[in-house]
C-alpha cells in the first residue's frame, strides 16, 4: 500500500465518530489534571504540596508530576499534538461527512409509488386527491413546498439540521483561537510604586511566536482604596498613564480588579497593592526612609505594616499603619501607645520632633495579550446559537396521487412525538377542507 492510500485511510478512520469522542474525552481527562494540578509552579513548591509520602490521588507526586511534565500540561508538545489531532478530525468530519449531509438535505426528494411512502409510520391515504388543499396545510404550517408532476415534497426545520456542522465550526474556531493565544499571547506581572514609570520585563510565561511591545512604557500615578463599614477594603484604585518610548503621553484610564485597560492588544489587570515604606523627618535637617514589614493577624487576618525607630540611643519607638486612611499608631519599647497622629504633622516624641512625611506604596499588574481571543469568542457564540437551534426538528412530508389516491406520509429527526400530533392536525385540516368544498 502506497503512502497516498495509507494517508487517505488514517484520514478516514480520523473522521470517525469513536475516534473523535476519544480525543475528546483524552483532551478532557488532561485537562481536568491540569486543573487540579496548580501549573506553573516551581520546583520547591511541588515537592512541598505533592511529597512521596503523602500522593495525590494515591500516585501523583512532584517526580511525576515533573517527570510527566504535569506542572506545565497547557503547553506540553504532546497535549499540543492532541489538540492538533482532534483539529483535524473535526475538519475532516465536517468537510467529508456534515457537509454532504446538508447538501443532501437541500436536494428535492419526490416519491411517486405509494410503496415508497409505506417506509414511514405516518402514513396516510385519502380517497379525493386535492394538491391544492394540502399545499395550503402545509404552507400554514410554515413548510418550504415543492410540486412536480403527481408528487409534492415539503420540509422545515433545515436549520435544526445543519446545527451540527456549526457546532464543529465552533469547535474548530475555538481550538484555533487557543492555539494562537499559546503561541502568540504572553502575561507579565509586575509590581509597580508609585510614581514610578515601568516596562515589561517580568514575563511570566510567553509563546514560542509572541512579540513583546518595546515602544510601551507605563507610569503609576497613584493608588486609592476604599474601605467598607467594617473596615475591609472594598475595592482599590490605580490611576495609570501609557507613554511611548520617546516619553510622549498616550493614553491614561483608572483601572480596578475586573475592570482593565484594554490597548493596543495588550490588557492591563489590577492585581494587587502593597505598602513599602515610610519617609521620616527627624528634627529640622535629617530625613530618613524606613521598610515596612508587613504581619497578618491570624484570628482576624487584619493586615498591618510596621518598622521600629531608635530615638538618640536609649528610645525605640514602632510606628503602624493599618490602613491608607492616614490612620498612623505610635507606640513605645513596652507596646504603649503613646501617639496616634497623621501623615505630614509634627509630634515630639522622647523629645524628639518627628514628621511622617510620606507612605511608599505599590501597585500590582498583570499585563497580558492574546491574539486568539477574539477567534476564540466567535467560536464560544457560534457555539451557544447552534446549541438552540439544534433543538429545531427538521420534518419532511411526502405526497403522491396515484389511482385516485392521495398519499402522504413524513418523518422527523426528533421530537417524534409532537411531529405525530402535528401530522395529525394537518391531516384533519385537509379533510376538514375537502368536506367543505364539496
């Protein structure tokens, strides 16, 4: 057997039913791993999670999972070659089996033997043939009918009957819309102060085919929070401005969590904030920045920040902020509290005058692009408008005089029931008709 014959026959059996509910069903299985499985980690991080003696599932720990590559399943070659095969058995399927199928389901289909008509359960015969009576039912009845000689053909529905071929199309845009997002899309994470301009240089993970935008440049303007009745902070607030790489100003927006800035294909997401570090005054003349180090309550898990402060050599001092309230807490060597002041007022501690003159904080991005998402959307709406219109049942009713009889007969691809009942109707309708033009 010669290469051509041997391609053609894989290609065939690629098309089947089986082997496509298989490569799905596969795909499935991984991808549900790749959900319980925390991706893209490190190595410390699995062998803390996942150790030898404690196997997820009773078999998975960090050597399989590194072994097997379990860490980065998404963007494994093998799940990537998986995807690639359930592409192509889609494609083929499509273009050698649904597409036939709807053009066959186009085609004028005139029976003229009341043999022919026996093959369906619904079968009727009358005594009195009258085409135009049952043209009129059927039209009614919102049938596309076709009439040649002694036989008419009727059917609705056709779009029940070709919603297959579109959900394949929906798959097929879908896996192609991932695809390139793989290959094309990167995120970066980036964690910003304020006031400060930045670029992208922390890439999380990127595509073998992704460009990385040089002329980009962002700039922090300033971060807010707000607080609830409790307060816990209900949402917080980053004022970000793009510039081009000559420092021109581009465009600038305010931007939340769930609410992005979408330019240029790239998406800005608010991710998280952090407070760094407070500037001081000591005196009239000497100033001086201290790192806050950040504790978390384990009963309340309330967040604060603090740094300690020697006054002269005998005094330390802790300075907490619990907020951006401009709420700040002084308290003594003991965990006395000895002041409760704000930021750019004057206060003698030990003797000593002290201004809080700024608090240092930082924004957290996530900076991502994926050139597939808008295949990606379009194959998620073809999708959910093939999913309704595949609940319309596609009818086809038949009739033919032969020996002063009119036969008519029909069948459905669901809904069997209802098709019955209505054939029924239409049925009674015509003689109804008939009795009353004679």
């Amino acid at each position: 057997m010669n290469f051509k014959n041997l391609f053609w026959n894989f290609l065939k059996k690629l098309s089947s039913l089986s082997v496509s509910i298989g490569l799905f069903l596969f795909i499935s299985a991984i991808s549900i791993i790749g959900t319980i499985i925390e991706q893209e980690q490190s190595i410390q991080y699995y062998q803390i999670n996942y150790p030898l003696n404690r196997p997820l599932f009773f078999f998975f720990t960090w050597k399989q999972i590194l072994n097997w590559n379990l860490g980065h399943v998404y963007s494994n070659i093998w799940f990537i070659l998986l995807l690639f095969l359930f592409f192509l058995s889609l494609i083929v399927c499509t273009v050698s089996r649904q597409l036939p199928i709807l053009k066959r389901a186009r085609q004028w289909k005139f029976f003229y033997s009341k043999s022919s008509l026996n093959k369906f359960k619904s079968l009727k015969i009358d005594q009195e043939k009258s085409f135009i009576n049952f043209i009129y039912i059927l039209t009614l009845k919102k049938y596309y009918v076709f009439h040649k000689g002694n036989a008419v053909y009727a059917y609705k529905g056709l779009i029940g009957r070709i919603a297959p071929i579109f959900v394949h199309i929906s798959i097929i845009l879908t896996l192609t819309g991932s695809l390139i997002g793989l290959f094309g899309g990167f995120f970066a994470q980036e964690m910003i102060p304020v006031g400060e301009m930045f670029h992208l240089q922390n890439i999380v993970k990127s595509g073998h085919l992704s460009i990385y935008p040089n002329n980009i440049v962002g700039k922090i303007n300033s971060l807010n929070i707000t607080y609830n009745k409790d307060n816990s902070i209900k949402q917080f607030f980053s004022n970000l401005s793009l510039l081009n790489n000559r420092g021109i100003f581009i465009y600038d927006s305010i931007i939340s969590v769930n609410n992005p800035l979408t330019f240029r294909g790239l998406t800005f997401y608010q991710t998280d904030w952090q407070i760094n570090a407070l500037r001081l005054r000591l005196g009239s003349d000497y100033l001086c920045q201290k790192q806050l180090i950040k504790i978390k309550n384990k009963k309340t898990l309330a967040i604060s920040w603090f740094c300690n402060l020697w006054i002269g050599e005998e005094y330390k001092i802790s300075i907490f902020i619990t907020d951006l309230k401009n709420n700040i807490l002084v308290y003594d060597h003991n965990g006395v509290l000895i002041k409760q002041t704000r930021y750019g007022l004057w206060n003698v501690v030990h003797g000593v005058p002290i201004v809080i003159q700024d608090i240092i904080t930082s924004t957290g991005l996530q900076i991502k692009t994926d050139p597939g998402i808008q295949i990606t959307y379009l194959g998620f709406l073809i999708l959910m408008i093939s999913i309704i219109t595949s609940y319309q049942s596609y009818s086809q009713i038949w009739a033919n005089s032969m020996n002063k009889e009119l036969s008519f007969s029909g069948c459905t691809n669901r809904a069997s029931l209802f098709f019955e009942s209505e054939f029924s109707v239409m049925y009674k309708a015509y003689t109804s008709l008939l009795s009353i033009n004679r």
